[in-house]
C-alpha cells in the first residue's frame, strides 16, 4: 500500500504534459516501426515483418526498467554515482578505437553476442551530468573575479572534449557533431566570463587544428571517404541519384508521395529497396509517405512542447546543476531533430543520427528515456521544494 501512494506521488509530481507527449511519440513511433521495417525483416533479416517491432518492444522495456530506477535516484546522489559512469563510458569508447571493428565506416558498435551496445550514445547525457556537475562544483569561483579560473576552465573543457574527440575517431560524424554542439551550448551558457569564455574557445579551436593537422599526417586524411562523399554532394542529391544523393533523393519522394494526408499506413512504396534501413534515421521519410504532411505537424508540435517544457523547467528551478542538466537535454533533444530532418530535407549533408521516439534503435531509445526520467526527477524535486516552503 505504502508502495502504491509513494508511486502515485511520484506521478502526481511529474510533468505530466511532457510525460503524455513523449508517450504518444513513442507509441505512435512504434507503431510506425511495424511498417517501415517489414521489408527489411523479411528479405534482409529472413525473418517475419514483426520482427524489428519486437525487438524494438523489448528496448522499450528495458528502457521503462531504466527510467523507473533513474527517476527514484535523488539528483544529490549523482557526484557519486558519476565518476564510475564517467570511467566505464569513457572505457567502452577508448575501447572502439583501440580495438573496434567498423561496421559501415564507424567503430561505434560492442557486440556482446545478446546484444549491441553503442556506447558514443551513453556518452551524451554523462556528457551533460558531468558539465552540469562541474559547472555547479566550481559556481561560486568561476563568479569570484578575485579567483583564477585558468585551471578551472581547462578542466572542465578538458573532461567535456574527451568524448566528441573519441567518438570522432570512432568516424561517426553525426555523433561527434551532436556531443561537440552540446558541449558548446553548455560552455556558452556556462558561468564563466564572457572574456574568458572568448579566450578559451580560441585556444581550443587552435588545439583542435593542430590534432587535426597531426591525424592528417599520420592517416592520410581527416573524414573517411563516406564522410566527405556527403559533405561534398549533398546539394542537388537528384543529380548524383546512382552515386551518393539516392538516399535523400528518394527521401524527397516519399514525401513528395504523401502529399497531405499520405498515401495510408502500409503504403509505402519508398521502404522496397529504395531507401536503406528505413526503420532507422529515415524512418521520418516513411511517416511522411504514409502519414502526409498533417501528422507531420503534429510531430513537429509534439517535438516543440517536449522541448519547451524542458526549457521552461530550466528558468523555474533553483539548483544550478539542474538547470545546465535540463539545458543540455533540451540541446541533446534539438540538435538528434536538427541533424537527422536537416540530413533528409537536404538542408545539411546527411550524417545518418536517429529521430528521438520514432527511430528504431537500442542504445540511444535508453540513453533517451534516461534523460527523460533525469528531467522528470528534476521536476519532482522542485515541486517537492515549493511544498515544502
């Protein structure tokens, strides 16, 4: 009994409008699963065209498992926990690099026969703690003007960069792109001085240019041929249709095919052949084709109230930590919707990063719905404060 009143407290103290919005997302994306694997399941999988849909089900749990561990865990209790996630993430990514197999170009998969992992994505919200811990650590020295703050500044740059520059020698692009946006959204928005901020910005990126210089001359180049083959052609993809623009190209198709209400669920003709993995980055082409353009605004709202709650909650909450944990989310949420429609609309060279709920994946749907609940035990904890003021 006493159980139940604890959970239904916990409830009742949850944003309850972002919790829903990300309910329907996830429902409606794996739903959606269903008809934008079935092609691969049966020919490429030799398997029934249920097959990525449950295995995406069983992700999904794991992930509830996850997220009903995470939400319970007091914020206080993270300088503890931290160090140990910290090393064991940073472990698993030096671990790629030293001793990874490429699958598709990238070193960014652990196979652990049961199971892949990829650990870049559990790199993203450590990311976010650990900048968020360090930032609230060293608050009050880094507004001391009296304080030096050179070493200061260099150890949080020092702990935050190890991860972008890790998974970028994994060669996964879209990933490094995403750690090294959220690590500058964090430092932009961090306490330290503007001045300061300026001055360690440009020694970095003078830091950076010289690591870049050092592996051009040790390997011979800088991106790997798929890489550059994107960055290089992504406009007018139409026109290289047989050589790297087809995936876009036909991107473009399907969602010329839907029009505005869509072709109807299981229509799609887009998902046979034409676009690689559809169930995975772009899995938004595929809702498109089938959906139309009016579900696709509801995407788009349900995706602008996810990250409005999460910044609002930001401006409301008193704990400095809380509030670069939820600007960093918001961030992480942004930039994964960002990078893959800016990819597919051939606004930005495709990078090949999964859409947050609608993407079949496993590493990153936990690593997602961890940050959810970190944002979820966040508004816990204030509305917790107010009562008890």
């Amino acid at each position: 009994m006493g159980a139940m009143k604890k959970a239904i407290r916990t409830f009742s103290d949850m944003d309850k409008v972002l919790f829903f919005t990300t309910l329907v997302l996830i429902i409606f994306g794996t739903l959606n699963i269903v008809t934008a694997s079935s092609r691969e399941a049966v020919v490429n999988a030799d398997a029934n065209m249920f097959y990525y849909f449950f295995k995406h089900v069983i992700i999904l749990i794991i992930s509830l498992v996850a997220f009903l561990i995470v939400i319970k865990i007091p914020t206080k209790n993270y300088k503890k926990l931290l160090p140990l996630i910290y090393i064991v993430v940073f472990g698993m990514n030096l671990f790629l690099i030293l001793k990874g197999v490429a699958t598709r170009g990238a070193n960014n998969w652990i196979n652990l026969g049961f199971m892949k992992i990829q650990p870049s994505e559990l790199a993203k919200p450590t990311l976010i703690l650990s900048m968020s811990l360090m930032f609230e650590m060293y608050f009050k020295k880094l507004k001391d003007i009296k304080e030096k703050h050179d070493m200061i500044i260099w150890r949080i740059i020092g702990f935050a960069l190890i991860f972008p520059i890790l998974v970028f020698l994994q060669k996964d692009l879209g990933t490094a792109i995403i750690l090294f946006g959220i690590f500058g959204v964090l430092f932009v928005f961090s306490p330290i001085s503007r001045s300061e901020k300026i001055k360690a910005s440009l020694i970095s990126i003078g830091i950076l240019a010289i690591l870049l210089i050092v592996r051009l001359s040790i390997s011979g180049y800088i991106l790997s041929g798929a890489q550059e083959s994107r960055l290089n052609n992504f406009f007018n993809p139409c026109s290289k249709y047989e050589d790297t623009g087809y995936q876009v190209c036909n991107a473009f198709i399907a969602i010329n095919n839907g029009g505005l209400t869509g072709v109807g669920i299981g229509k799609s003709t887009q998902k046979y052949s034409y676009i690689p993995e559809p169930h995975t980055d772009m899995v938004f082409a595929i809702i498109a084709e089938e959906n139309g353009v009016l579900i696709c605004s509801l995407i788009f709202i349900a995706y602008l109230i996810v990250i409005f709650r999460i910044l609002k909650l930001s401006m409301r909450v008193k704990k400095i930590n809380h509030k670069y944990i939820c600007i960093g989310v918001a961030t992480y949420f942004f930039l994964h919707i960002l990078i893959n429609l800016g990819g597919l609309f051939g606004i930005i060279p495709l990078t090949g990063v999964p859409l947050p709920f609608l993407s079949y994946g496993g590493s990153f749907t936990l690593s997602l719905i961890a940050t959810m609940a970190i944002i979820q035990r966040i508004h816990i904890e204030m509305k917790n404060e107010k009562i008890r003021v």
